[in-house]
C-alpha cells in the first residue's frame, strides 16, 4: 500500500505525492522567521526536499501537471491585474512604471554581463535573475523558451532554487539601507492626508464668481477634469445635488476626485477646507432623514460593459453615486465608467429610489457566488493559441512564440481590460481568483521543485552555487538603490511610493509587506499595485527575449 501510493509511478501516485509536497509547503510557508514568510512559495523548497530524498513521479505526468499550474496561475494573474493595467500609465503612474522598468533593465543587463564576462551559462544566469527578483513567471517563460529551442530545462530552475532565499531578504535590506543611509523627513509624505485608494476626497468653499448661479453639468464641462460633488452644504442643511443644481456664493461641496485633478477643481470652485466629519459648523453625515445611503452590488448580466452614463440613474430616479468600489479600489463615478460585474455602487437618495436602483443593478450577491468558469476556460485556450502562434522578430532567424507563461498572462490582462466592454462576464470574487491562482502556482512550484531537488544541495554549497548567491544578491540590491536614490532625489518622489515601486517592480509582496509595516500612510501599496501588472509582464518577455536573441 505505501509502496504503490508514494513511489510505484502512476495518476493516483503522483496526485499523493503532488498533494503531500503543497500541503507540506503552504503549512510551513505560513511560519515566520524575522517577520517575513515565503508563503506559496515554500512549496518549491518543499518539492526540491522531496526530490533530494528520492521520490518522483511519471515524467510526462510531472510535466502536464507543472505546465497546468503554470497557466492556470498566470492566467488567473492577469486578468486580475488586467483592469489595473492600462490605469497605470496615467499621470505619476507612468513614471513610477517608467523608474520600475529601469529596476528590471540593470538586473537583466547585470545578468548578461556576468554570464559573458564569466564565462557563465546564459540559461543559468537566466536562472539567478529569476531568483534574485523572486519572479517564477518568469522562470517558467524561460524553460518554455529552452524547450522551444531543443535545450535542456533544469539547470535555470536550479540556479533559481539557490539564489531566491536572498532574492527575498535582499529587497528588505536594501530599504532598510536606504532608510538609514539616504531617507530625509521631507522624503516621508504625510499620512495625514484625506484619500481613499485612487480617490480623493476635499471640502471646497464655493467662491468664483464665474461659477456662481451655473449647474454642475456645466461646470463640469468647464472643468474638463473627472470629478463627482456627492453632497452639497447650504443654509445648515446637508443637500443632495444633481445635475440641474446650481452653486451660490459661500456654498461648500465635498467633491470627489484623484489627487492629480484636485487642484483644477479647486482653482474653478474655490479654496480647499480640511475635513472634519464632526465639525459644528459642516456636518456632512446630517442628510435629510428621507435619504438613505446604501451599498448596491451590480449582478446583473446585462449591465455588464455598459457606462454608467447610460443607465441615466441620477435624472431617472434622482439618487447620487459618489463613489463605486471594484476589488476594494474606489473609482470615480463618472459618466464614462465601465461597470463591471461585481461592482459595488454607493447610491445616496431617497428610500424608493434607492429600491428602485437595486432592482436596475441587481444586488443579489447569492449570484457572484456562482463561478464563471466558460470565461476562464475560454481565456486559457485563447492564451494557448497566442502562446503557440510564431511570430517573427527583427535580429531573430527563428521564430519566437509566447508559449504556456506569455500567452495566457497576455489574453489574462486583455480580458480583463476589456472583458466587460464585450460583455464578457469575467467577474470572480476575491478568494475565488486568490484560490486559482494559489493552486496553480503551488501545482507549479511542486513539480519544478521535484524535478531540480535532486541536485540542488550539492549544487548549493559548491563553488559555483555561491558564486550563484553572490551574484544573484548583488542583482537583487544594486538596482534598487541606484533607482530607489533616483526616484527620491530626481524625481521627488516620496519614500514609501518609493518603496512600494521597488516591490512591485521585483514582484516582492514579503518586502511590501514590511514596508507597510514601518512607513505610514498606504502610498507604498499604492505604488506596488500600479508597477506590479507592467513588470510581471515585462519580466515575463524579457526572459524569453534575452534567451531567444543571445542563445
């Protein structure tokens, strides 16, 4: 029995052993060792454990199940980073995406120039630039890629193994010096200031005469900037505002929008108060006792990829949408927005009106729970196909494919984006896409494990395994303080998006983590969830690129 469950090779022997190598990893990734732990990744160290001591399984089994993972996991990361990508290159979004970049062009460039300059293998080195940046995407791009060219695939996956260790402490350390070495007060934003994710919220005091007797809908027009004025303060008494309501002297809004655009706001309507939710003489939760204000979940399929202009709810049912929440991120309610399933809707207005909007939005959370599995199967085979398709590069004599890892994380960030806009119900909670991607980076993870354990402790403590390790640091920490003292001294940028830039562009969640800890405010998560979509693809095609031009 024991025989024929662990180590006669079969299906049902290698779900065991599959199964016993992530439930060993994901308990012992929950442990934390100076504050940090490695979470899903520890099943890669778990399986490399599980391979130095003998067990295996069928190889073509370990190959189709590795191969699943890896396009189950990036896949399910690209449709949830999708929505967030193209958001990303807007106004300061572009330039920490640009200075994230950079992060990734000097680890690849250093790489390169060690492998040639030490006479050391291109798809090791690959390796060690995998590990350093804690990225296994990227490392399962690369062994599709040396599949594609006829090469062997095992010795990236190694030198990977003995180099992430670091990779993930390494970013840590580098904060931690820049912390001492070159952080000033006038570096560290204030995290006093009123904002909700991507919004931000400001009391104006209506003062411009050119606005005085004019209605929002052409202020807004005039403004040319998104912005939302949610409740409006006159007489003492807190009013909601439509698009017909016109703005006195003395007025004051509480107005919506990003904290690029507040400015524009406030020099067309008047000067910026600091908020104070229980100040005597503003009182912005004293609405009328005929309104409500409620929280609505869009589950309808059919509004699915409409704009919220088009429901034309405020004129129709005169309620007032301030603000509309997707994946925890506050959105502004503009007229252009593209509503998505799972949406949740903040509507202010009266008690039929509100009944009367749900029923327009749905709000039966008992449907979200049911899984949309045709999209992601759908997605999955349009990711082989690309993956699969040759295409034809200048400098390149054979043709290049995506394959398993860039052609689903493609079509992932492409349905994604614009998934609803076809009415492509894409829509997963939270734990549902955590759970697939989870699964499928552990299913990975295992089987790449298994396959390199085998060597990897002799490898570790050998000659060439430390000069693995000391490369593989010096990749992980020069770049990030030589961007990390850019972004600070050349671009203003402030210490914790500093930070959060740093993390996301080496795919580092352990470091953001810590990061969160110590610096205040939420500018450092801020910044990784805008460099994260951009580098985790990027780093995904470079490795390939780099194999495929310099092989």
């Amino acid at each position: 029995m024991f025989e024929t469950l662990f180590h006669t090779h079969s299906a049902l022997q290698a779900v065991v052993v599959i199964s016993m190598i992530c439930a060993v990893g994901l308990f012992f990734g929950k442990v934390k060792i100076w504050g940090i732990s490695l979470g899903v990744t520890f099943v890669f160290f778990a399986g490399i454990v599980a391979g130095h001591f003998g067990l295996s399984i069928d190889p073509e089994m370990l190959k189709f199940a590795e191969s699943f993972g890896l396009v189950l996991f990036v896949y399910s990361l690209g449709v949830q980073v999708g929505p967030g990508f193209m958001s990303s290159f807007r106004s300061g979004g572009m330039r920490l995406n640009m200075l994230g970049l950079a992060v990734i062009a000097l680890g690849t460039v250093m790489a390169v120039a060690f492998s040639f300059g030490l006479d050391i293998p291109l798809p090791d080195m690959i390796g060690v630039l995998c590990g350093a940046t804690t990225n296994t995407p990227a490392l399962g791009a690369s062994q599709q890629t040396l599949s594609q060219l006829g090469l062997e695939t095992t010795a990236p996956a190694l030198s990977c193994a003995v180099t992430y260790p670091l990779g993930v402490v390494g970013v840590i350390i580098a904060i931690l010096l820049m912390n001492r070495l070159w952080v000033r007060k006038s570096d560290i934003a204030s995290a006093n200031e009123e904002h909700i994710n991507n919004t931000f919220i400001a009391t104006l005091c209506v003062q411009n005469p050119g606005v005085f007797g004019r209605d929002l809908h052409t202020i807004a027009e005039l403004i040319h900037v998104p912005f939302v004025i949610s409740r409006l303060w006159r007489d003492g008494k807190v009013l909601l505002p439509s698009n017909d309501t016109t703005l006195q002297e003395g007025d004051r809004v509480l107005v919506v929008t990003s904290r690029k655009d507040i400015d524009s706001v406030e020099a067309m309507i008047g000067h910026r108060e600091s908020i104070d939710w229980n100040r005597d003489n503003v009182d912005w939760n004293a609405l009328d006792s005929q309104l409500v204000s409620r929280q609505i979940i869009i589950t309808r399929p059919e509004i699915n990829g409409r704009h919220l202009g088009s429901l034309r709810l405020r004129n129709s049912y005169g309620i007032n949408i301030s603000r509309i929440y997707r994946s925890g991120v506050a959105l502004l309610a503009t007229p252009d927005l593209v509503l998505q399933m799972g949406d949740c809707v903040v509507v202010v207005g009266g008690e039929r009106a509100v009944m009367k909007v749900e029923k327009v939005l749905g709000n039966a959370e008992k449907e979200l729970n049911e899984p949309n599995l045709t999209s992601i199967y759908i997605g999955i085979v349009l990711g082989l196909v690309l993956g699969a398709l040759p295409l034809t590069l200048p400098g390149i004599t054979a043709p290049v494919k995506l394959g398993l890892a860039g052609g689903p994380i493609i079509v992932g960030i492409l349905i994604g984006t614009y998934g609803p806009r076809l009415h492509l119900i894409t829509y997963a909670t939270r734990s549902a896409n955590l759970m697939l991607r989870a699964f499928g980076l552990s299913l990975y993870l295992a089987c790449l494990g298994l396959s390199s354990g085998g060597s990897l402790f002799e490898t570790a403590f050998s000659s060439t395994g430390l000069m693995w390790i000391g490369m593989g640091f010096l990749i992980t920490i020069v770049p990030i303080l030589i961007v990390g003292i850019i972004a600070m001294r050349c671009f203003k940028v402030d210490f914790g998006s500093t930070c959060g830039m740093l993390c996301g562009s080496m795919a580092n969640p352990m470091a953001l983590n810590y990061a969160n800890d110590t610096i205040p405010g939420e500018y450092a998560s801020v910044s990784y969830a805008t460099v994260y979509p951009l580098s985790m693809f990027a780093r995904v095609i470079i490795a390939q690129l780099v194999l495929m031009l310099l092989m």
